[in-house]
C-alpha cells in the first residue's frame, strides 16, 4: 500500500470508530516502515482531533467518542514499542500522572489527553478514575512526576482538583510538579482559583498547556 | 393492554411533584451515599417530601426510587434490598396520601437509570438490564404505586430495557422520560438520540406517555416542548431542573425563581404538555406557583 494514503485512512478509520481497521492500518504501518510519527500525527491524532471536533458541533455523541477513543487506544497500543524505540534517552520522556478526582468515573477525556501526550513524547502513567487524592499525590512522589493532569466531570466532583493541589502543598510536593485541570465544568477561572498551574478543554489544548508550563516552543 | 393513565391523571394539565433528592438534601441528606436508604432509615423524612408536595398541590407525588435499580444499589454494597427499599419508598407514599385525606392523588414509582451503560459506551448486558428493571418495577406494584415513571434515561435502549423490563412486571400505565441536552443541531440525550425520533420510538413500544426530564431549566425545556408535543402521539410530560446549577463551596445551587418556573411549565401546559412537575432544585415552592397559575389558566378559561 501506497504509505501516503497510510494517515488519511488511519484517520478515517478513527473517525468510523473502526477498532479492528485501526489495529490493522497500524500494522500496516510498522510492516511497511512507514513513518511512524506521521501516522500518529496526520493518521490517528488527526482523526480523534476530527472526532473531538464533531462532538463539539454537535454531530457525534458519547457512542461515537468512545468508539473513536477505543480505536485510538488499540492502534497507539501497536505503535508503542515503535515509538519508545525511536526516542533512545528514556530517561528524558516527562513523566505525566492523570487521573479523574474521587468520586467521579468520567474517564473518556482523560484518557484521550493521555493518548495524545504519549503519541507526542510524553511519558503517561494514567491512574484511572474516582483516584483518592492520596494516590495522585503517591503517584507524583514516587514518579518524580513533572506534571500532574487532574480530570472532574462533575460540579460535585471538581472540587477534589484543589484537594489534590492541598494535599500536595502538604507533602512539600508542591513546587515539584505542575497541575493541569480540565472537565466539562471547570474553567479557566476554577483554576486559578484553587492554583492550578494551567487549564485545557481537550486533549490537544492539554498537549500545548504542557508544553507551554514546561517552557518549550510549540 | 395497561389501565387507562388518562383516567388516573383526571383533568389537563395534571400537577406532579418537584425534586426529592434536593428535598432530602435540605434535611441533611449528603451526597455519595444512596438516598433510597432513607425510605427505611429515615421514613419520617421522605414522608415529609410527599406531605409538602401535596400540601403544594401536586397530584402525583413520586416514590424515592431514583436509584433504586438491583444494578444501581450495587455500587452502594445494597443490592441485597432492592425490594425492601423500594417497596418501602412505595408504601411511604401510599401513607402520604392516606394522611394528605384529599382524593385523587396518586403514587408514581420512580425508575431511574441503571447506572451501567450499553455497548458501545459500556458493556451491560439489554437481558440482564430488562431483568433489574422488571424487579424494580414488581417491587414497586407490590408496595401500591398507581403507575410506573421511568426517568432521566440517557440512553433510548436503555428506556427500552425498563419499558420492556416494567411491562413484563405488571399491567400498570409506564411513563418514560429521557434527559436531553440542546446542541448546536438541536435536542439529543447523550447518546446522541434525537428527541422527536425518541419520543416515536418509546410511544411505538407501548409507552403511555414519554416525556423530558432534568439536565435543562425550564427556560430551554419550553423550546423543546412544542416539538414533543408535535412528534409524540402519546401524551407528554414535561420536568425540567430549577435552571442550570452554579458551583458554591463544592455544592450545587440552583437559582431559578419559583415564579419564573411556574410561568414556563405554565406555558408548556398550554401547548400541550399533559402533565408538569419539576426535577432537581425544584421544591414546594415551585409546585405552589404552579399550582397558582395553573389554577388562574384555568380560572381564566371558563
């Protein structure tokens, strides 16, 4: 197969929310020695780009956007090994910890910010959802995690970002590591409000926060 | 074929209750436990809910059965007391009414979601969904609710599960209600199932009113409402939130004045809505405005 047409059908093929087409373009990828960074960024993140983008108008819905995460999950899962290869200082990968507060199992956006993060060099551990603050914060400290990603779905829930940013400050971990916020309810204000150190709606505005708060040019 | 809902809602429009969970709220309740555990522990209280909303003058006052669902009560370690607390939540109503002394109320027993998600969103199984419904719903016949609502369904084959799983259980009229969100393309639950689609669906498999519940203030409901009333040839009920919530000290508030409530369902009954009540932050008070102007229509078109 022609390996320019690779990233427009990997991209179609996220945007069909098409798990098994997206497992096999990314083989495809690695079995033709395709350019794999292509893939990932014209290919797959194109596509939940284009998925996030019709959500937000108001033409897909939940259904669409988690057949579009699954596809993303089980294609980045084939690249992985690819891409680890390609960047031999391991060691220099920023360490990113996410999680969604306690008490809330919202986790489709959350692991859509991971996803992208690790497609673009970063090293994500993703602790999942209703994460006590203590657990983010063992996370961070035996990580030596630079940055820290807290997802809250819920008015209810989105109080447990400051917690964890509390919580923080108490173990001395607080200058260490820069947190990130984001949901559906909270809002640039929210974070500064309870100190966070940057706020995105969506995983691509969370790749250039975390860029941006490391003081790299994007 | 089910007994005859008209008859049990009398005159249009008919008046149904407000918020319970924002009731038990305001007399202590705090959110992550399960407010169903209050029809056994704290009676007393959720009997109070009923006796205000009736004393407001609602005609349907509803069971505390929101989460009452076998699948639901899983997450609060309650499986095991399905049918002891709905069946409770039942009769707690039933005694609400017997002590209000005035006719033609009625018990509606709540089924709210199940909690677990369908493919693709999650992996709960249609049988099995059906099946904790139909317990719920038998649970509920046998504490003497006069007809089942399901509400805040998100999902319309999950609505289906419980209209299915309600109608294997009794002979009782069902009333199913989805919780919609405006979109740039118009109204759609979450999983993205149109409103006017949804309302013929739910009607076609033998609901005996579909409606709208929660998510949206009245405000928006009231846009919503004359496109129900048009795509549904069954009637329409209408139970919109007190507006939309703001966040103070961790809690939500709900700001919406009783009045401007009122005026809105009022307008709904008017074009056509056949039963109006409230969902979350409604309280007595917006149920008695209601009543006030549903009473001055009324009085107005004689």
């Amino acid at each position: 197969m022609d390996a320019r047409d690779l990233p427009h059908e990997q991209r179609q093929a996220i945007l069909a929310g098409d798990t098994e087409r997206a497992v096999e373009l990314a083989r495809e990828a690695l079995a033709t020695g395709a350019d794999i960074l292509a893939c990932v960024d014209d290919g797959f993140v194109a596509g939940i780009r284009e998925v996030g983008r019709l959500w937000a108008e108001g033409e897909y819905f939940l259904p669409e956007l988690v057949q579009g995460a699954e596809a993303m999950k089980a294609a980045m899962a084939v690249l992985r090994p690819e891409l680890r290869k390609s960047e031999p200082e391991r060691e220099r990968r920023t360490r990113v910890v996410l999680g969604t507060v306690q008490g809330d199992i919202h986790d489709i956006g959350k692991s859509l910010v991971g996803t992208v993060l690790e497609a673009n060099g970063f090293d994500v551990v993703d602790l999942g959802s209703d994460v006590p603050g203590e657990v983010f914060v063992d996370q961070v400290a035996q990580d030596g995690a630079r940055i820290l990603g807290l997802s809250a779905l819920l008015t209810t829930t989105m109080s447990g970002q400051g917690r964890v940013i509390e919580l923080l400050k108490e173990r001395g971990l607080r200058d260490d590591v820069f947190v990130l916020v984001g949901g559906a309810p909270v809002t640039h204000r929210f974070a500064a409000e309870i100190g966070a150190d940057g706020y995105a709606a969506n995983a691509m505005a969370a790749l250039d926060e975390a860029r941006r708060v490391l003081g790299e040019e994007r | 074929m089910s007994a005859d809902l008209a008859q049990l809602w009398g005159r249009s429009p008919v008046l149904l209750d407000g918020g319970m969970v924002t009731a038990l709220i305001a007399r202590g309740f705090t959110g992550g436990g399960s407010p169903e555990l209050w029809n056994v522990e704290r009676p007393d209280d959720v009997l109070a809910v009923h006796a205000g909303y009736l004393e407001a003058g609602s005609v349907v006052i509803q069971t505390n059965t929101f989460g009452g669902n076998g699948l639901a009560l899983l997450g609060h370690g309650l499986a095991s007391e399905m049918e002891a607390l709905n069946h409770a939540a039942a009769c707690i109503a039933r005694r609400a009414i017997e002590q209000h002394g005035q006719g033609g109320r009625l018990v509606a027993g709540n089924l709210g979601p199940s909690g677990s998600f369908l493919p693709p969103v999650g992996d709960a199984d249609p049988g099995e969904l059906t099946e904790a419904f139909s317990a719920q719903a038998a649970a509920l016949a046998a504490g003497g609710v006069d007809y089942l609502a399901i509400e805040t369904m998100t999902d319309v084959e999950e609505a289906l599960c419980a209209l299915h799983g309600a109608r294997r259980a009794t002979d009782l009229p069902v009333t199913v209600c989805l919780t919609f969100e405006k979109g740039p393309r118009g109204f759609f639950t979450m999983m993205g199932n149109p409103l006017e689609d949804t309302a013929r669906t739910l009607a076609d498999a033998g609901a005996d009113a579909v409606g709208a519940n929660c998510s949206i203030g009245s405000e928006t409901l009231l846009e919503a409402c004359p496109l129900l009333v048009a795509a549904s040839p069954v009637p329409v009920v209408v139970k919109p939130n007190a507006g939309l919530p703001e966040l103070e000290d961790g809690q939500p508030l709900y700001r919406q004045a009783p009045r401007d409530f009122a005026r809105d369902m009022a307008a709904m009954a008017r074009l056509g809505a056949r039963a109006v009540g409230g969902c979350c932050g409604t309280d007595e008070h917006f149920i008695a405005a209601l009543a006030s102007e549903l009473a001055a229509d009324a009085g107005r078109s004689e």
